[in-house]
C-alpha cells in the first residue's frame, strides 16, 4: 500500500524542503518507488532538483487546466511533480469552491498505487494547500527546528491535523517529529530534551544534523546522497529512512 506523507511546519526555515528531497532520495536507494510532491509556491524542492520554467506544474492541477498530476522523472523510481511561482497567486480563488479542498486526494488516488512512498513538501502556512495534502496523506512528518522557541507552533499545527482527522480523513496520525539543525550546544541538548517529554514516542531517535553539505547540495542541484554521500547529512537521512520503513 503506497504510503502518503505530508512533511509538515508551518514556520519556514525548519527543514521541510531539505528533509523531503533527501528521505525521498534515501527511501528510493533503499529500493523504494517513490514520488515527491512540491506544494509550496516557492518552488524551493523543484528548484532543487534543477526543475525550472515546467510548462506544467501542480499549478496547472489546481487551477483545473490540468487533468493529471505531471509527472517528473528525475531517477529509476524516483519522480517528482513540481510546484511554479504562480502558484500563490490562484491559492485565493480555492477557498471559495468546496471541491478544491479534495482536488490534491482525487488526483493522488489516480497514481497512487505505481509508488511505495508518496512525499509532500507542504507550504509554510496552515491554508488550503497545507489542507489538500493533509486530507490527501496517511501519516505527518513534522519539522522541528532544535532551536528557541521550537515548541511555539506546534500545537496550532496539532490542532489542524486533528481537525483534518475529525471531520476530513479519519485514517490520517502524525508518524512523527523530526529534530533538524541539531548542533553540540547546551540549548540543542535541552530543546530536544523538552520535545521528547513533551511528545514522547513521537519524536525519532534520528536527528538531523547541522551539516553545510545539505546546503550545498541544494545549492548544486543535487540531493545529498550524490552530492556528498560521506556526509552527516546523508548518514542522518539514511538513517531516518530505515527507521521510517522500521
């Protein structure tokens, strides 16, 4: 069964778009089929991946000019639908049609079952397209920061899952907290200290850590596994991949 995974924080900077390309990569060198999705009108995973100026885009899906999710290859079972900057700009005229709210799952349902793993980078905000992945996934990764003030956030975004999981997907649960941008301070120590109190089971026992080759790979295009494959970066994802499929 193909399992849907929004990669959720509605706060910017916590690791979202990093962490959606480089499990992708991981889960698909572990030998899975899997299919990223960018759902962020910044483009930042499409752009990534060396994608730009697409004549088609999840863009083109929502403003229903679009049948089909289109599809990128960019590795043996390793494909992408990439998002375009125009994408902001139709967001407003979604929430007046109630069917909108649903066109991310109906989509999703067409192709589903050609992937293991289905992995969306959500937009940094809590609005209709952050919803369209959350009604359209199985599970949530969240993003955390190991950083001040990393817990402030979190329960508006527990609050939307729940609300999601009452009235929208019943079968949606968060599969879990990842800690990225972890460093050997006194301060990383106590916030994932706090976050494994306060959430228990819920917080995986891979952090990712502060690593420049996870920047430089986006930076060259590339995720990190060919980038840098010796890095803490591609070790911590590595990891974070067998412990997801655990």
């Amino acid at each position: 069964m193909t399992q849907i995974i929004s990669i959720l924080n509605h706060k910017g900077g916590t690791g979202k778009t990093t962490t959606t390309l480089n499990l992708g990569k991981a889960l698909n060198l572990l030998g899975y089929k899997v299919l990223l999705l960018d759902l962020d009108a910044q483009a930042n995973l499409s752009q990534s991946l060396g994608i730009e100026n697409e004549s088609q885009t999840i863009t083109d899906v929502f403003s229903q000019s679009l049948n089909d999710l289109p599809v990128i290859k960019i590795g043996e079972f390793f494909h992408v639908v990439p998002a375009s900057l125009e994408l902001s700009a139709i967001e407003p005229s979604l929430y007046s049609n109630i069917k909108s709210y649903l066109l991310l799952k109906k989509k999703l349902e067409l192709i589903q079952n050609e992937y293991d793993f289905v992995l969306i980078d959500c937009p940094p905000s809590l609005g209709i397209l952050t919803q369209n992945a959350l009604i359209a996934s199985h599970e949530v990764l969240i993003t955390v920061q190991a950083q001040f003030l990393a817990l402030k956030g979190l329960e508006t975004v527990y609050s939307l899952i729940a609300s999601i999981k009452e009235n929208l997907n019943h079968s949606i649960s968060v599969l879990g907290l990842v800690i990225t941008q972890v460093n050997h301070t006194r301060l990383s120590k106590e916030i994932i200290q706090t976050l494994k109190e306060s959430f228990q089971n819920k917080v995986f026992e891979t952090p990712i850590r502060q690593n420049i080759a996870l920047a430089e790979a986006s930076l060259n295009r590339r995720d990190i596994f060919s980038y840098s494959p010796e890095s803490y970066g591609a070790i911590d994802y590595m990891n974070l991949a067998k412990e997801i499929v655990r």
